[in-house]
C-alpha cells in the first residue's frame, strides 16, 4: 500500500520525529513537519525522579508510560548497571527504546494503551514486603495508571519525568499544512498543541490518530477522526494512512 503522490502532516516533537517521517517517506508520501512541541525536563529539573530512581531496591515495579519516560530513566539512572527492579511499559515502542539501553520490559500489555497496562498488571501481593510501584510519565499525564494500580493493591509513587512545552510555529509551516492530504497525531498532547497554533482550519482532510487517546483528544475539540492505527504504534499509523488511501 502506497502513500505515493500524498502529503502528510506531522506533529511530533522534532527530536522524535525521524522514524514517522522516514516512515512515511519510505511509502511515497512527501511530508510536512509541523513540530507544535518539544520535550523539556520537569518543573524539578528532574530531581524527583531522579531520587526514585537512586533508591529503586525499594520498589516491587517500575514503569515507564513513553519512549520519553525511557529516556528520562535511563539518564536518572546514569551509569548505575545494576537493576532488578522488573519494568512494565505500556507499549511495543517504548519496550523498542527501552532495550536501546540495555534493558528488557518484563511486562507490555497486549493493548497499547494505559488501560491495557493497568488491565495486564498483577494484584499486589496479600503479603507485600513492599507492594510499591513507581511511575514515571509526563507532567501533562492522565491519572489512568496511578489510579488502576493503587485499585489492584500497589502503593503507587507517580513521578513526573519530562513535560511537553509549547514551540512557536512558522506561519510558512502552517500554510504549508493547510494544504496538505491528511495529518498525523501521535497523542493528545500533539493535537492540542497543534491546534492551539494553527486552528482547526489548518487540519487536513483526512485526520489519523495513533490510539483512542489521541482520537479522543481530537474529537473533544471539533476534529472527526478519519483512521485509528490498530496497532497503536508508529507503524500501524503508516499502515493505516496507507490502507485509506488505498482503498
């Protein structure tokens, strides 16, 4: 399925942008980069985190929400080799970059998704030594995982990792996307920051959204939502966007 002859927007922060765009690319697609934010260390400058993650023998799981949270981890956890800690992450691409470190996700749910995550978690022991669970997500985070975790049992320290700030937008960027074929979310933070900047006007005709969170995102503010990547990874979205154009 080609995307050959189509322009495609995209949204993603310009430092994580590469592999959508050389997706895209690789199916014929020509795209525009409408990057509406970057990633940004947290409020603490990540102090928080990175105490958690110092004294990480005390919890029974880590887990790690995003790509952005691996990242955010890994340069808490510096050089530091030792981890027994088991880690639990909400998808195949964050597992992807978490093994870029050397590491293994011990659990990654079926669903890509936090509900998926939380469905898939065990119940905390009847008889903890500790029962506790640390978190690591984004500023802007729903409390989805927290709340799912402490339900099952956990004692659930969630810590902000990273936060997605607002980027000025180039008018030539945005007068660029107003033409375009079709626009790619890859979450809800991309939508709004998206909109925010240019507009509803500015969103192309056909609207593909990574996930239902992202979906939803859109559909809250007036955008109706063409495909849904299922997977919910950066490839299903490609497929998706192709498979709609090919039909």
């Amino acid at each position: 399925m080609s995307l050959s002859g189509r322009t495609v927007v995209i949204t993603r922060a310009k430092a994580q942008s590469a592999t959508l765009h050389a997706a895209l690319v690789a199916r014929g697609a020509t795209v525009v980069e409408v990057a509406v934010l970057a990633i940004d260390a947290p409020a603490d400058g990540g102090a928080e985190l990175r105490e958690a993650v110092a004294h990480r023998a005390r919890y029974d799981w880590i887990v790690l929400t995003s790509p952005n949270g691996v990242d955010a981890f890994a340069a808490a956890r510096g050089n530091d080799a030792v981890d027994d800690v088991p880690i639990a992450v909400v998808g195949s691409g964050t597992a992807a970059r978490l093994s870029t470190y050397g590491l293994r996700a011990a659990l990654v749910p079926e669903r890509f998704v936090a509900e998926g995550l939380v469905d898939a978690f065990p119940v905390a022991p009847a008889r903890p030594p500790t029962r506790r669970v640390l978190v690591a997500q984004a500023a802007a985070a729903r409390d989805v995982v927290a709340e799912g975790l402490r339900a099952k049992g956990w004692r659930v320290d969630a810590v902000v990792a990273y936060r997605s700030v607002a980027v000025p937008v180039a008018a030539d960027a945005i007068a660029r996307a107003r033409t375009a074929d079709a626009i790619a979310f890859t979450s809800a933070s991309t939508v709004t920051g998206f909109l925010d900047a240019a507009g509803r006007d500015a969103v192309a005709p056909v609207v593909a959204c990574i996930g239902p969170v992202t979906a939803a995102a859109a559909r809250e503010r007036g955008v109706d939502v063409t495909v849904e990547a299922d997977p919910h990874t950066i490839d299903g979205l490609v497929d998706a966007l192709a498979a709609y154009f090919s039909s």
